[in-house]
C-alpha cells in the first residue's frame, strides 16, 4: 500500500497517544491511518459497528455505500440510528452520526446500490484518492460476489464478516497470488444462503463481528500483526467459542485462479 506521509501535530499525538504507546504502531502505524482512504460497504448491523471505530481511530478517509433506508426493525441491532431517523438514507445517516467523533477524518456517503454493472462508475469519484481497503459490510451474496470481483481486478484487500442468528465469521482477503479470495469460500456454500431478516440475529453479535472487521482492517491498514489471511475466524456466540477454519486457495478458482 502507497500512502502520502503525514507527519501527527502535537493534539493528534495526544489524541492517538494509546496507539502510539504499541511498539508495533508508534507514530508511523498511526501516520498511515490518518493517510488513508477505505471503502465500507453496508451501513447495517456490521457497518454500524466498524464506522465508529474507524474514525475513532484515525482513518483519514472513509466512504460509506448503502442504498437502504432506516427500518423500525433495523433498531434492534443497527446502533448508529434512532426512532427519528426512520425512513431517512443509512449511509447519509451513519456519517452524520458519527462525524462529530473525530475532525481529521473526512467522511463520504454514497446512497447507490453497488452491481457489477455500477460498481466502478460508483466508486470512481474524480476528487478522492484510490482505496486502500473495502471492508464487506454487507448481508447479500451478490453484491460480495461484486466487491471480490472489484477488489480483485483493484488488488485491493477486502476484509469480509457475516452475523446471522447466533454466529458469525470474518476472513481477510488481501488479492495476492498466492492467497485464496471470498468466491474460494463462497464456492463450499453456494448462492443459496438466508439473510438476517429471514432468520433472525442476536443484536449484540453483530457488534461483536463488526468489531473484528474493525481490528483486521486497522492491522492491514498500518501493516501490524497477523492479519487473517487463508483462514475464517469462526464465532459461535451461544456457546462463547471461538475457532479458525484454514481456508486454501482453490487451483479453480473463477476469480483468483492464475
């Protein structure tokens, strides 16, 4: 990842002083996160979770893409949102309700459903820089499908999670050739997957994922720790386990294959 340098000011290295206390970030860990620019897509219960995070945190940029609307059934677990906000744009929404967390992050909303028809036209906006990292925010099968695909063709690395009932999984995808991408997962369960809506999840689980996706993206971000890569972090939250699975890159792959 190439990012401009930017040197911390005297308040921005009190703010991030319990980030530049870690040997393995100091100041130039959190000078790379002020430098870039990430792509989260789905302003639902997983979005809800990492944007606060990541602009806590000190991420410079960062676009948010949902074309949904605020539902009374999205309170439950949607924690950005209130009982007045029904009906108004998530994206639109998310940003206004975290902007006031942190000034040197500069937020973008985009209400626009992303195919593989509109994905670029969408995501190549003239006047902000190209993405370091999308992070998968997202309950639907084909527009994950959409982000591997882009995200592949960009060697942008994609950071995934998923919540439904009473589990969830988060995997990393960083689009190097030796490394497997989401469609050499998706292969093993196919199209056909329910969605939160049809079966139902446990509010705080998607907290616990987003999190996660949250973390994983900010050790890609600054080149810090063991990212998961050719592996998915599975969590079973009525029975409080953790587990990875290994996850190999398929020889056969409709994506990633050489």
């Amino acid at each position: 990842m190439t990012t401009p340098h930017i040197e911390l000011t005297d308040e921005q290295s009190l703010r991030y002083a319990r980030h530049i206390l870690l040997p393995s970030v100091d100041f130039a860990g959190q000078e790379k996160l002020l430098a870039s620019h990430v792509l989260v897509v789905g302003a639902g219960g997983l979005g809800c979770a990492v944007l606060p995070y990541l602009v806590g945190s000190g991420v410079g940029r960062i676009t948010l893409v949902d074309d949904d609307v605020i539902e009374r059934s999205n309170l439950q677990r949607q924690i950005l949102y209130r009982e007045q906000d029904i009906g108004a744009y998530k994206a639109e929404t998310a940003i206004q309700a975290v902007r006031h967390l942190n000034s040197d992050c500069q937020l973008h909303s985009v209400t626009a459903r992303l195919t593989s028809e509109t994905i670029h036209s969408l995501l190549s906006v003239q006047h902000l820089p190209a993405f370091d990292l999308v992070i998968d925010c997202t309950d639907n099968v084909a527009i994950r499908q959409c982000l591997n695909q882009y995200c592949f063709d960009q060697s942008i690395p994609l950071v995934s999670g998923a919540a439904i009932r009473m589990e969830g999984q988060v995997a990393v995808y960083p689009m190097q050739p030796d490394t497997p991408c989401y469609q050499c997962f998706s292969h093993y369960f196919g199209e056909q997957q329910l969605s939160c809506m049809e079966a139902g999840v446990l509010s705080p689980l998607v907290g616990v994922v987003g999190t996660l996706q949250a973390v994983e993206a900010l050790k890609l971000l600054m080149g810090v720790g063991e990212p998961l890569v050719g592996k998915v972090l599975i969590y079973d939250a009525a029975y409080a386990h953790f587990h990875t699975m290994q996850l190999p890159k398929r020889d056969n792959c409709t994506v990633c294959a050489a």
